[in-house]
C-alpha cells in the first residue's frame, strides 16, 4: 500500500492523573517495554524521523501521547485521519515501584476510557525471547477485549536464518494461535511497514474525508 503523510503533528499528552480525552478520530495504541523502538516505529509510520521522541533516561516518561495523522493512500484523494498513541514504556528496572504502578493506572484507565480506540499493537525486540512484562501486557490487552497484533522490531538486527525461529519463539511464548497476527519489522530498511499501513488504513477504522 502506498501512504502518503500529509500532517503528522502531537496533538494531545495526558500524564498519570489526567483524564482521558475525548476524541472523534479512531485511535491505534501502542505498548512495549523501554528501548523495544516504539518512538522508531511511529516515526516511521508518520515518515518524519524526530517527533515521536524518546526520553533520555528510559522508563521515565510517564505520558500518553497522541499524534493526529493525516494521509492519503493509494490513488485517492480523499484524506484518511486517525490518532496514534503511544503509551509509555514499561519494564525498565530502575524505574520505582511507583513508577511502575502508576504505569498500570494510566494504561488501564485508557483502554477502558478510549471510545474510539480500534487496535492495541504491542512492541517486542525480535531478538530476544519476550519477557514476564511481555506476556503479563499481551494477556492483559487481551483481558481488556482487544487482539493484540504483535510487531517484532529490530528485524535488521538478525540474520535471515535467525527469523524464523526467533518468531517460533516468540509466538510459543506468548502463546499466540496461528490465527494471530505478528509483524517483523526493522526501522532500519522500513520492512513491515506496509502490513501495518494496511491494518491501519484498509479495516475501515480510519476516518475518511
């Protein structure tokens, strides 16, 4: 599919006591742990290389960002809008017990509160076997009603015949059926990013103009 980005822009950025807005546009939440290449990855969806940023010291940022964006795709004119979100990191180890509980409150308080919320993508580093934080935060999405689609980041980082396995692992791991729908994807060479635009843009979720 091809997209085109016309405006990407952070719209709105509500930190651990502050209520979830309200918002017309359909949303698409993203999760994974500290340094997993979530800011990388929306940058890259939003084809801009610095506006989703990362926080100097990982696990700190406790914020729900949301970034209005507005693309066209393939041959229409018509824009498509919708809101990316990205949730704050978890499983750093430094971060308090605090920290951490007040991550649990504010991610469950959005996917409870979001009206418009369409998809829960969660992030995990292909490169490794995903951790207790990652099977807690994929049964919890799947507790709250939503099918988490997986993005495997970090693609270019393996050798082509590491893939396959590291994605066998990850899927026991997380205990996905075959059904489920996992993404490898590499910020690096953008390998991916097309299966995403499409789960986007092509499931009748993003708002049309």
């Amino acid at each position: 599919m091809t997209v085109k980005i016309r405006s990407a822009e952070l719209k709105t950025v509500i930190g651990v006591k502050s209520k979830v807005p309200e918002n017309s546009l359909p949303e698409f939440a993203f999760a994974g742990k500290s340094n997993v290449g979530k800011s990388s990855l929306i940058n890259a969806l939003m084809q801009r290389k610095s506006l989703a940023r990362t926080s100097s010291t990982p696990g700190k940022t406790q914020t729900v960002n949301y970034y209005e964006v507005d693309a066209i795709t393939g041959t229409e004119e018509a824009s498509n809008r919708l809101i990316l979100v990205d949730l704050p990191g978890y499983g750093y180890t430094k971060a308090s017990p605090d920290s951490r509980l007040d991550w649990g409150k504010m991610v469950e308080r959005y996917l409870k509160a979001s009206a418009t919320l369409q998809k829960v993508f969660l992030l995990v580093d292909i490169r490794h076997t995903p951790g207790e934080n990652d099977v807690m935060m994929y049964d919890w999405i799947k507790a709250k009603g939503f099918e988490p689609i997986v993005i495997a980041t970090k693609l270019d980082k393996l050798k082509k015949n590491e893939i396959s396995g590291a994605i066998k692992d990850i899927r026991k791991t997380l205990e996905m059926k075959n059904e489920d729908v996992l993404i490898p994807f590499s910020s690096e060479t953008k390998k991916g990013i097309e299966e995403i635009y499409n789960l986007l843009f092509t499931t009748g979720e993003a708002k049309n103009d």
